[in-house]
C-alpha cells in the first residue's frame, strides 16, 4: 500500500468509541478553519444527524469506522473509513472509500490518518481505496477542493485549505475523477425561450414544478427519471432507493423552493429532473452551526437576503438526450428564479468527463471557477 500502516510518532489515532470523542470528531473543523472568513461552519444537528447510521445510506451500506488524530492530548485530525457493501455488489467491485477528512497543517497527521483508513478497509477486503467521497452517497461535500480557493462555497460544497491536496498526492493518491463547478449570473444568461418552445412542442413534454400536495407521486416521478438515466458505466453512482428519497425530500422539505425543482414530463412519463436549492450557506455563514439561542432568529432574518441558487441535479432520460429537455429544465427554472429574486447561482458539481453536461452548461454561460478531486490509491 505504498507506506505502511503504522502508527507515526508523536500522534495517536484512535476510533471514535464514545460520545466525548463523537463531539471532539464533530467540533473539529471549528479549529481547523480558525480565523479563515471563507469557511462556512455547518449546523451541528445536520454534523450530528450525518454521523447516524439509521440517517445516513452511505454509513448503512457496509463497515465503517471514525478515527481522531492527537497530538499531545489536543485533536487535531479526523477521517471516516468504510465499504460500501451495497455499492461494490452493484458494480462488481472491491473498493474502500474514505470521507470527511480534515488535518492540521501537518503531513504526519494526514499521513497517520490516511495509515489508519487505508489499514480498516484493507482488513474487510478492498483492493482500492477511493475520496472523498459524498458523506452521506450523494452530491454533497465530494471531492477536495484542488481549484477556487478564493470563492466562498455554495451550499453542501466542499471546501478545505489549500495544503490538503498536497497531502494526498504526497501519500501516493493520484486522481480518480474531477468534479466542476460551474457560475453563472442569470442577467447574464443566454436564454433560448424560443427554442425551448420549439423543443418541447415537437417532442412533446412539459416542465412542472415540485408539487409540495403531492410529494409521493413526484418522488416516484424522480426515482423513475434516476433509474432510467444513471449510466451503469459511472463508477460511483447507483440510483437511490425509494427510501432514500423520501428521507431526502423530509429532510430538504423545509429548505426548497417548489418552483426552483422542476419534473420535465411526456404525458404521465416523468423524462427528466432538475433540483436547485437557495444558497443557504448565506445563512449559515452567520449562525456558527448553532440554531438556538439566537440561530433561528438569524435564519429568519438572512433567510431572505439569499440572492444565490445551487442546481445539483440534473438528469435525464436517455431516450430524450439532445432533444431541449435540459435547456428546457434550466430555463423554467432561470425564469423562477428570476421571479424570486436571484440574481446569480452555482451549477455543481459536473464530472470532467461529462462532455455533454459541460458543453450544456457552457452554452447557457456557465463558467468554470471550481475544481473537486476525487483521488484514489490501490492497496497491495
């Protein structure tokens, strides 16, 4: 496995076994990113909820350990191993994957914490190590952020300092896959109102919004769009079960904005899907991951001062590629949140190999700011 999986001196790595540690593991961040004005602290409940395997599909699907650094009694790592059983089964695969690093600015550190993943997963059979990974198997917090340091990140974006990729590249992680983000000012966005007319009067569909009174019926109609449209080929993606997307829409139900999640629709066959969210990390930026005392009144109060939207998911159905369906989900959706008040948004995160998302989102004015890797490294 390239260094060995000893302990390094001076740090001790241990398992996250009790709820002293759970919090230490939690809190750490805060440390981390003293003093750094781009971070956005997350709100300790959803940290908390993240690490509940009954809450979490990544932490139910398989092993998985949480580990702590220290130096001198004083936290000052973390990372989370594991196999995703479910995954591996659906692909054929050995991997492990690792997630929610971060590190002081010490390569021992790093170097322990990866000695520690590396050694858990190695023990339950994988032959190849991949992350970050998403935290909770979907879009959020995946990848380092190797390109845009200087841009504040958009809700569930990864950010970290600048020395983390140094760190994995020294370790003998190499790159898996890129992930881009994309920006976009919608005063400035080219709209096609004609040629989405056109598109969806020839092919015959619609574009709905999210309705919030019939929430069943739309989720099915999205987890039909994500069965049909998730490529077997992508390595590190399976469609979510029903459940998983009921819990999703619970959880995001109090967030989304019914006109900014759209349904492209041919009669009653749903034929792909667009998810944009308000950027609340403007919100949380003020409440330092703390709802109560005062947490709620300041959400209240930023809560309408977002001027920002994150799209994160877009699919659709293959049949229907290269007939306006996409441009017809980005356009409603441009229209709505116009309406709403946004004057700008983030269009995240587009796999580098993804050719026919990029160029989508380049025609429309997406321009590239952001970069996420995704690293992996093969165990002997």
């Amino acid at each position: 496995m390239g260094e060995a999986v000893l302990s390094v001196p001076g740090i001790e790595v241990v398992p996250v076994d009790n709820l002293r540690r759970r919090k230490q593991f939690i809190r750490l961040p805060w440390s981390i990113y003293r003093g750094d004005s781009r971070w956005v602290p997350p709100l300790l409940r959803d940290c908390s909820s993240m690490l509940t395997t009954s809450e979490n599909p990544l932490l139910a699907s398989g092993p998985y350990s949480l580990f702590l650094a220290f130096q001198d009694g004083v936290p000052v790592g973390r990372v989370c191993a594991g196999i995703n059983t479910k995954m591996n089964e659906a692909k054929g695969t050995r991997e492990g994957y690792f997630c929610l690093f971060e590190c002081v600015n010490q390569y021992a550190v790093a170097r322990a914490l990866f000695n520690a993943a590396l050694e858990f997963v190695a023990a339950r059979g994988a032959s190849l190590v991949k992350g970050p990974v998403s935290p909770t198997n979907g879009d959020e917090y995946r990848g380092v952020l190797v390109e845009g340091f200087q841009h504040v990140p958009f809700l569930f974006q990864s950010y970290n300092p600048s020395y983390y990729p140094s760190f994995f590249e020294r370790y003998g992680f190499a790159k898996e896959l890129d992930y881009l983000g994309y920006w976009n000012r919608l005063s400035n966005a080219r709209q096609r109102g004609k040629a989405v007319e056109y598109a969806m009067r020839r092919y015959g569909f619609r574009v709905d919004p999210l309705d919030m009174r019939n929430m069943d019926r739309d989720i099915r109609d999205i987890k039909q769009v994500f069965d049909e449209s998730m490529p077997q080929d992508w390595p590190d993606l399976i469609p979510p079960t029903l459940e998983e997307l009921q819990a999703m829409g619970t959880r995001l139900k109090g967030l989304a904005e019914s006109e900014l999640i759209r349904i492209a629709r041919r009669g009653l066959r749903p034929i792909g899907v667009s998810v944009a969210l308000p950027d609340y990390n403007q919100v949380l930026a003020h409440m330092n991951g703390r709802l109560f005392p005062l947490g709620w009144l300041k959400f209240l109060i930023f809560r309408r001062r977002i001027d920002a939207l994150r799209i994160f998911i877009l699919f659709i159905v293959p049949e229907f590629h290269k007939k306006g369906v996409s441009h017809a989900l980005y356009h409603h959706t441009l229209e709505a949140a116009t309406r709403l008040g946004y004057t700008w948004g983030d269009g995240s995160t587009v796999a580098d190999t993804n050719l026919t998302m990029r160029r989508d989102i380049e025609r429309v004015g997406g321009i590239h700011y952001k970069t996420y890797r995704v690293y992996s490294k093969a165990l002997h």
